[in-house]
C-alpha cells in the first residue's frame, strides 16, 4: 500500500487542508500482502470519516486500516473537518459542501479514484457516524454503500440521563455554532435529520445505499443508535444493524471497521 498526506487549499473553506490518503498495490511487504487481483486504472475508495475529537490522522494511528485494506484493491480517504457535524455551519465554514463536491474533484485530480456510485463508499465513528449517514442519505446518487459506527440520528435525542445530560450541556456551544440551535431536537424534518433525508430519497426514487451500522452495548449513544435502527429496519433500505460488547472506544472501532470492509467485499 502506499500512503500519503495531501496539503492543498480549499476554495470552499477558504483555507488549507490536510488529507491522508491510502493507495492499493500489488507489492507484497514483509507480513502484509497487497493485491492478488489486477489493480483496475481508477481505484474504488472509502471516504472515512473522523469523531469529534479528531482529526484526519486518527484512523491510522489507532486501528491499522492500512493493513485491513491491502488486499482489498480499495483506496482510503481520511479527511480533517474539525468540528463541524459534516455540516455547512451556520457560524462557520461550508464542510458539507467541501465533503461532498469539492473534495472528491480534488481527489480525483490528485489521484486514479473512481467516479463511480458502484465504487465509492463513505463510513465513520460518532461524529463521523453521523455525517457517514448525513453525506450518503443526502448523495445517494455518488455512494452505493454507508458506514456508521457509534452513531445514530443526532435530530433524536431522548436519553435523558446524568451522562448524558452533562454531555449534551458541554455540546450546546457547538450544535449552536454548528446548526443554530442548542437542542438538536428542534432539527427534525431538516437537511440534519437522517430520517427525513432518507423518506426524501425514497420518494425521489433515488437508488438507496446500503447501510451498515454498529454499536457497542455498553456506548453511551447505544439508545440513539437503536432508535435509529428500529426507523431503518421498517424502511426501504437494505439496513444491518448490529450491537456488540464496547464501550465509545477505539477497541470497538478498530474490531468493526473490519467487519465493515468484510460486508463490502461479501455485497
């Protein structure tokens, strides 16, 4: 595999921007193999998306998605969007119009990605999760499969406990700046609410993606997660859900993801 660092400037941030990026290659290594399959001329790519906390270097710091992919002939693209939900902020810059048009042309300028809806597959954890959601629900012309680890619905927000109570009073400055509100509730039948996004493409009669989703039992955004399951499981769309033990850790992301890349190889 080759992996780089791109350094470029966004005309819609209005800012430079950091992207790590990860090539399929047929060169075996010492332990790791590449590809046993012909390299097509335009690769098929994952766009994998970070949390809240993060940036675009955490994926490969703290699973070894470079070794899961190997020999997988699949590209990875690791994006940094700071604190923005994936989102064109209301107090701040358009990340949402940077993730989902910009970037891929820059990409694809950068590197041999395929334009494909049948190659291109976007996934990520908890903030990341929701945006995975957000970008393929609101494109579904541009990905053919979605990703979401730790994450859920963030427009339904009903647990009510001391946990999370703390957390959502530490996260009203952000959805503020970020949505224009404090309570997450009050953007239900929005561009922010992946329920809506998903009625939208259905009666649009956009082709759905498929959608892969997992929590850990022991999350604190497990009941999130399973009331986003429980809407997606009636729907149209070819959904999985799946729970497993964990907590809002890197251990669970690193097990999942794998199970993820499985799923995509199996479909």
């Amino acid at each position: 595999m080759a992996l780089m660092e791109a350094n470029f400037h966004s005309k819609v941030l209005g800012l430079a921007c950091n992207v790590n990026v990860i090539l399929p290659q047929k060169m075996h290594g010492i332990g790791v193999r590449g590809s046993d399959q012909p390299l097509p001329d335009r690769f098929p790519v994952l766009w994998l998306l970070h949390g809240a906390s993060d940036d675009h270097t955490i994926w490969l710091r703290n699973t070894s998605i470079e070794r899961y992919v190997s020999r997988l002939g699949l590209a990875v693209v690791m994006p940094a969007v700071h604190l923005s939900s994936y989102t064109n902020m209301v107090h701040g810059a358009r990340y949402f119009d940077y993730i989902t048009d910009e970037l891929p042309a820059i990409m694809r300028e950068f590197f041999p990605l395929s334009d494909k809806r049948e190659d291109n597959f976007v996934a990520g954890l908890s903030m990341g999760g929701y945006g995975a959601l957000k970008i393929g629900l609101s494109k579904p012309e541009n990905y053919s499969a979605i990703g979401c680890f730790s994450a859920g619905n963030f427009t339904y927000r009903k647990d009510k406990s001391p946990v999370a109570a703390t957390r959502a009073s530490g996260l009203a400055s952000r959805t503020e700046s970020t949505f224009g509100v404090e309570d997450m509730n009050e953007l239900r039948g929005t561009i922010h609410d992946h329920f809506w996004l998903a009625e939208k493409a259905v009666a649009e009669n956009k082709p759905l993606p498929r959608i892969f989703h997992a929590c850990g039992t022991e999350d604190f955004l497990i009941d999130n997660a399973r009331l986003t399951a429980n809407w997606f499981k009636n729907s149209k769309f070819d959904y999985e859900y799946h729970e497993g033990p964990g907590a809002h850790t890197w251990e669970f992301w690193d097990e999942w993801i794998q199970k993820y890349l499985a799923w995509l190889l199996k479909k």
